[in-house]
C-alpha cells in the first residue's frame, strides 16, 4: 500500500511537479481563472468583457521568464486570429465616441 509519506509516493508527486511547474503556472496566471469566471457572468457589458481580456493580455505581458512565452505565444495567436474580437472592440470604441475606424453605414466622413 502506498501512503502520502512513501518514498514511492513522493517522487512521483515530484515527477509530477517537474513536469507540469503548477508552482510557476498559479504564481504567473493564476489570474486567468478570474479573468475567465468574470466573463462567464451574464449580462457582462461588452465593455467591461474587452476591459477584462485587455487586462489579462497586459497581466501576460508583464511576466517574464522563458517558460511563460509559450503562452504570450498562444494568446497572441488567438487574439489575432480571432476577428470578431477586432469587430468586437471597434464597436465598443465607437459606442465610447473614441472613433474606432471605418465610419459605420450612413455615417457621414
């Protein structure tokens, strides 16, 4: 039988850890998970929705370190291919009467 203070039990639970860093993953985005429950709320204004993605993005940004650039990588590549994210924020921009690009149908240049 293997009990939590067996040899046995211990190095695999470090194996574990060597592998997944869940030390480096909750100290540098545990925040993503916040970010994440916040904006499944319904009701969320699209503008505090883009307020929270924007503020996960610099969150992101701000950490460094070799092992976090795989998800700078990642984010970068889902915020650019995703397109109704862009249309998402020029609508928002334009809601704020910050301008946000080509004038909308019937707007006058």
């Amino acid at each position: 039988m293997i009990t939590t203070d067996s040899p046995k039990a211990i190095k695999e639970a470090q194996q574990l850890m060597k592998k997944t860093d869940l030390a480096f993953i909750k100290a540098n985005l545990g925040f993503l998970a916040g970010a994440i429950l916040q904006l499944e709320e319904a009701g969320l204004p699209l503008s505090r929705s883009l307020e929270i993605v924007a503020n996960a993005q610099c969150q992101l940004s701000n950490v460094s370190g070799s092992k976090i650039s795989v998800f700078k990588e990642k984010l970068d590549y889902v915020i650019k291919k995703n397109e109704v994210l862009e249309v998402l924020n020029k609508i928002n921009q334009r809601s704020a009467g910050r301008g946000g690009g080509d004038p909308a149908p019937g707007d006058k240049p």
